[in-house]
C-alpha cells in the first residue's frame, strides 16, 4: 500500500505521544469547591457526592492546608445556612459575622497566598431556594443585583480574592465592579458565570446545601441548555461589565460552549465540572463499569482542550495526586 500521509506515526510509542501532546493538566489548573457548615469537628459525606465532604471551618482548613500543597492554587466558598436564618431577603448573605465571612478570614489568615474565591447568590440564605428576592412568584431582577452588590462587599471586606457571582441576574457583573470601584476594593476580583445552564447536574450539589429551589425552577434565570450563541452574548457582557474571568457551567456537556466562548473573550474562560458530573464518574466507578482515575484524567483533559483556562471540579484533589 502507499500511503502519502500516515498518522499513526506520530502514535507510535509513549515518547512520540507526549512530545506532540495538545494539551496537559496542571495542579494550578483547578479550583477546589469546598462545603462550609457551623459547628466543631464536622465532617459529613455528601451521600449523593461519595468521597466528597462539607466540613466545619476547622476541617476546612485542614483541608485548605492540603490541596496547597498538593498544588492547588484556588478554593472556591460555598456554605450551609442553618434555616432559622434563611429569608426572603438573603441578609445572612452580607453578615459580617456569618458563616462565609469568618470562613474567608479563617481561611486567609491560616493559608494567606491561596486565592479564596467565593459564591455569590441568595440561595444558601433563601427561604424560597432561589438564587434571588422572590415577588409574587418571580425573581425579581434589580432587587436581587442591590442584595449581591451588599454581599460582594462583605466577602471582600472579609478579604475574599475573587467573588464569583453564580445567580445569573442581569446587570450584576457591573454592579458589583461600580461598588468595588466605590469602596475601593479594586484588588479584589470578580470570576463571573457568564454561562450557566438551567442543569439537572446540579442536583447533588443541592443535597449538599439543602438549596433545591421550594417552587418552580430556575429557568428565568438561567439558560437554556439548546442555546450556544447566547452564552457568547452573556460572556461578552460580563467582559463589558469588567468581569476578569467568565465561566461555563456545567462543563462536560457544554464543551461546543466552552470553546465558542474561548474564542470569544480576551479574558480568562473557567468551566464548573459540577456536581452530577462528579456523581456520575462515581457512580459507574462503583458499578465496576469504568475506571475512575481514567475517567477523571479524560474528563479534564477535554474541558481544559474545550478551551477552559481553569477548571473547578470535586476532582481537583484526586487529579493532583494522579499527576505527580
Ligand atoms: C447556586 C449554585 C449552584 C451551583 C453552584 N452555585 C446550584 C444551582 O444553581 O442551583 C452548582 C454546583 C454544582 O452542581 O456542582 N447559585
């Protein structure tokens, strides 16, 4: 046979493979997400995220401690709001004394070069569930953005690295970069989710804060998992509005977006690989039908050539440990 082209040349053996390898991973690469709760000594695995915990801010940083040096340069807040705080105006969310605001320092003061990223939306904090004020059975929009600007400014008095506002409300990007302006936080960063989909790969997560919306669904706020070009329309915006990273959200399933949305920015893209991405790679792991480090190593490698600069994922721990 002759062949003028003959690609399996440059597969040929270990050596040839990585020398023209695309893409790699790197500890620097990922974000650690990480499940805050009140209290001494907890530690409680997440029954639908196993290997995955939501710890008491003296775990945390353990934890913290940890995945610095395993590498990992950022950690990204979520915390579980007792009920007897949660209302429909989310002010727990800006309390200097809360749970996200003693965590941020707790976690800056033990480990101060590790970037603390931290959620920003109402759900935690929501009586309803939702990420924003509820009125007669919708989110309201501008309402919503005055209370995310109030709580971007406690995380970063709390000296919070970046906020990463996840409720998807219009406006709020510019919003809160005005109030930074204003209060003179201007080193503190803003890692927006330009892109996220109204996902039912969000569901473990949920189980992990008790946040599952009490009526309807997010899908006012939200988007749709049928559209590509308006995740390019909302990450412009967010770029506009003086974001400093965008994000998509979920990962695995959004890959076309991830790359459509690299190619548009000239800022750094972030991809969430969210929690029912986890729970799925678990879950057949456990079956005996795929082998997990395999799985996992392929799962980011494809986000990070998808276009993702930074990856947040529940794996980062386990990639770190697969790639030394
Ligand atoms: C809430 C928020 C969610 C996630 C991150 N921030 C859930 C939601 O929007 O309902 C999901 C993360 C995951 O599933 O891993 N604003």
């Amino acid at each position: 046979m002759y062949l003028q082209k003959r690609p399996r040349i440059l597969r040929n053996n270990p050596a040839i493979r990585s020398m023209v390898a695309e893409t790699f991973l790197k500890p620097g690469d990922f974000i650690a997400p990480l499940f805050i709760d009140e209290g001494e000594n907890i530690v409680f695995e997440i029954p639908s995220m196993p290997g995955y915990y939501r710890r008491s801010i003296d775990g945390t940083i353990k934890e913290v401690k940890e995945l610095w040096d395993l590498g990992i340069k950022s950690v990204l807040l979520f915390i579980k709001a007792p009920d007897d705080l949660k209302d429909n105006t989310g002010k727990e969310a800006w309390n200097p004394y809360g749970l996200m605001q003693r965590s941020i320092k707790a976690i800056k003061s033990a480990v101060p070069d590790m970037i603390v990223m931290t959620d920003v939306a109402l759900d935690p904090y929501s009586s309803y569930g939702h990420d924003g004020i509820v009125k007669d059975g919708e989110i309201v929009n501008d309402e919503t953005v005055e209370a995310l600007v109030k709580m971007s400014l406690s995380h970063a008095a709390a000296g919070a690295d970046f906020v990463a506002p996840s409720d998807m409300m219009d406006g709020r990007i510019g919003a809160i970069r005005h109030a930074f302006e204003e209060n003179n936080f201007t080193k503190v960063g803003i890692m927006a989710y330009s892109a996220k989909y109204a996902s039912c790969f969000y569901g473990p997560f949920r189980d992990a804060l008790d946040s599952a919306p009490g009526f309807g669904d997010k899908k006012t706020y939200q988007m749709n998992y049928a559209n590509r070009i308006e995740a390019v329309k909302e990450a412009l915006a967010d770029e506009e509005e003086g974001a400093d990273i965008v994000m998509v959200k979920p990962a695995m399933a959004y890959l076309d977006v991830i790359r459509e949305v690299k190619n548009s920015v000239r800022i750094p893209v972030s991809a969430y690989h969210v929690s029912g991405e986890y729970a799925l790679i678990k879950a057949a792991a456990k079956m005996g039908w795929i082998d997990e480090n395999k799985a996992i190593l392929e799962s980011l490698t494809s986000i990070r050539r998808a276009g993702a600069d930074l990856i947040a994922t529940y794996f980062a721990k386990d990639a770190c440990k697969l790639l030394s």
